[in-house]
C-alpha cells in the first residue's frame, strides 16, 4: 500500500465524522412554507396564484403608519386658515364638523344668526330665496351709495333689513333649505379632498419601495396551488406581506401582513386566507 493510499484511508474517518460547514449553516438557519386562498362569498376557497408575497423584518402596516407621520395629513385647522373666505366663515368652520358646505343637513346646522353673521351665508340665503320664490320674505331698503353719501340713513336701514330677516328666518326655517345649493363658489370640499387624495397617493408610493429597500429578507411567487416556500432565512421575527396589493377573487380582495416567528432549523407552516388578512374589502361591482 502506498503512502498516500495511507493518508486517504487515515483521513476518510475523519471527514466523514466532520459534517460540512455548509450543512452546519443551514441548521442555524429557517424556512417559511405557506399556501395562501381568498374564500368569495357563499363560495370555496380559491388559490392566489402567481402572487408576489414578501417576508419582511418590520411590519407593513407600521411601515405605512410611519411615513403617515412622517408626510402627516393636512391639519384641518391650519387647512382653514389658509383658505380665500371671510373671517366669519372661518370661525364657523372651525367650530362645526363640516367640510362639505353642500352636503344635505348643512342648512339644519345654521342659525339664523350664523346666517346674518356670515357673508356667505347670508348672499347663499338671499340668492336661494330670490325671485319671489319666498313669499314675504324682507327686502332691503338701503342702497349701497348711501353708505359713502348718507351712512346714517344707511345703517339703519340695514339695521331694519337685518332685524326683519332674523325674524323671518326664525318664524320661517324652511326658508334656508337649499341654501347649500348656493354654497359651491366657497365650499372647501374639494380642495381638501384634493390635499388628502395627495398625501395617500404619496404613501402609496413610498410605503412599497421603503419596505423592499430596507426590510426586504425575501420574496416569493405562489404556484397554481398558492403555495410557495422559502428557505434560508435567519432566526428571528418576520411579516409575511403583500405590501399593497390585494388577492381578489369573486366579490372579495384580501391584502396580509402576518407575523411570523422563524426558529434554527425549523420550518413555519401556515396558511393565508380571509381570517388572517388585513385590509379586507369588498370588490366594486359595475
């Protein structure tokens, strides 16, 4: 027998005693094996198939609530005060929960002392009941050149008009229905929708690529079944995730953000479905 014919026979033993160091690292290390279904109404579970699903080491929905703080939402308050109306109208907004002047129950919330009190209010009310569609209703005396050419004869006589209107609109409440109708050229509705429609817009753009960038650990496609597996993944605390795409199927769409718990060598079996999602809803149907 050869020398190194020794040396083979000598070290065989040992490297059979000795597993590899990549067997060693993969026992420290976990896996995920998961199926994921959306049940329809009144109907059986279906497999999302094809669907991207990304296992992250934060949590979607604290990534999002972040950012949210972050790029806050318009301050209603601070929102008013930077709009082009009166002072009056200002102060009304900031005291009654209501952004949309036109909505339906707007008028039941107006005094009739808001409505004096508050240029828009007042012009909506006069332009609601003009043209004699208001029976009785007051009509000013004053003429606006007698504020700069007689100011006395015309502060009175827009003392009388408003008194009588005040009286009027108290004796006659259904006066101020449809006052809303009036109300369009100074209604904040839209404006705020807008700056609200920006800030989620921009959330939804940041909050995707912010986990995929600093949180990703992996990401996987489910087969037809809706089952997918990853491995190789380090002991610790995960979120299996959608980000902010939804399953659909039938009448619901579903989106995840399941905590997981990965242990060395271990596999995490679980299943995805309507009972562990989040951001559930119904589908729009045309």
């Amino acid at each position: 027998m050869t020398r190194m014919r020794k040396l083979s026979l000598f070290l065989l033993p040992l490297a059979l005693a000795i597993p590899p160091h990549n067997t060693r690292a993969q026992g420290a290390l976990g896996a995920v094996d998961f199926q994921a279904s959306v049940t329809p109404t009144e109907a059986k579970p279906e497999p999302v198939r094809g669907f991207t699903f990304y296992v992250l080491t934060r949590s979607y929905e604290d990534i999002v609530k972040r950012i949210n703080e972050e790029d806050a939402p318009p301050q209603r308050d601070k929102f008013i005060d930077t709009l082009k109306i009166s002072p009056q109208l200002k102060k009304w907004l900031h005291a009654h929960d209501v952004m949309d002047l036109a909505l339906p129950g707007v008028d039941k919330l107006l005094t009739a002392d808001d409505i004096l009190n508050t240029p828009e209010f007042l012009l909506a009310y006069q332009r609601s009941n003009s043209g004699g569609v208001t029976h009785g209703i007051p009509v000013p005396r004053y003429k606006d050149a007698d504020k700069k050419d007689n100011p006395e004869r015309y502060e009175k006589q827009h003392q009388e008009y408003m008194t009588a209107l005040k009286k009027f609109i108290q004796e006659h409440p259904e006066s101020v229905s449809g006052i809303e109708l009036e109300l369009d050229a100074v209604n904040p509705a839209r404006k705020w929708a807008e700056l609200q429609n920006e800030q989620k817009r921009r959330v939804r753009q940041l909050a995707p690529a912010e986990a995929q960038i600093k949180y990703l650990a992996a990401k996987v496609d489910t087969d037809l079944e809706g089952h997918a597996a990853i491995t190789g993944l380090p002991a610790g605390k995960y979120w299996i995730s959608s980000l902010n795409l939804y399953a659909e199927s039938g009448d619901v769409r579903l989106r995840w953000d399941v905590p997981i718990t990965v242990e060395k060598g271990q596999t995490i079996r679980l299943q995805l479905s309507n009972l562990n999602a989040v951001g559930a809803g119904q589908v729009k149907q045309d």
